[in-house]
C-alpha cells in the first residue's frame, strides 16, 4: 500500500575479484503492490554496476578508482497516479534514472 512498505524487497549480487581489479552485479527488485484505490502498482527491477581497480603494492598503492552505475539499464519506477502529479510512489522508485559515478580515493 502507498506509505508503507511493500511486502517484499531484495538485493541480490555477486563480486569477483582478481587481485587489484573488483567488478560487482546487483540486482534490486520492489515487488508490486496496490495504492489505496486497489489498483495495482507494477513491480521494479534494476542492475548496479561497480569495477575498482586497488593496487596494494608499488607508487599507486593506497589508490583506488571506481566506476559505479547504478540502474544500468535506465528502468522508469513504475507509474502511480499520485495526488501530487508526479505519477510515481517517491517511497518505492526514483526519477534520478541512470546515475554513474567515477570515483578516486587516495589513502595515505
């Protein structure tokens, strides 16, 4: 129901590793539920994404870079005629759509 949670939420991935490289796959999914009305609110599936590269020996260690999408494939949250005309339950979906993130961490 809208404003409460829905009955059932996941996230599921898996990382590999080999040696300073990381790449990691997730996948996040909102089950569908109703609003007060009784109409039915589509389920949700996303992917994330992250690859890091950490080497821990020679000049660059103590350096990481990392390269993060999340909501890989762009999926809209499903629609929900809300009172407030955004057409999405903001408790369930975002709007953001794909966001990436390249990020450099340097520890001294």
């Amino acid at each position: 129901m809208i404003g409460f949670p829905v009955k059932f939420r996941s996230r599921l991935g898996a990382t590999w590793t080999d040696g300073a490289f990381a790449a990691s796959l997730h996948w996040n999914h909102v089950d569908a539920y109703e609003d007060r009305a009784g109409v039915r609110i589509d389920a949700w599936d996303t992917a994330d994404v992250q690859a890091s590269w950490n080497p821990e020996t020679g000049a660059l260690a103590g350096l990481r870079i990392s390269l993060t999408v999340q909501n890989l494939l762009d999926e809209d949250p499903p629609f929900y005629d809300a009172a407030s005309g955004f057409g999405f339950d903001p408790g369930q979906g975002s709007l953001l759509g794909r966001v990436v993130a390249l990020q450099l961490v340097k520890r001294w």
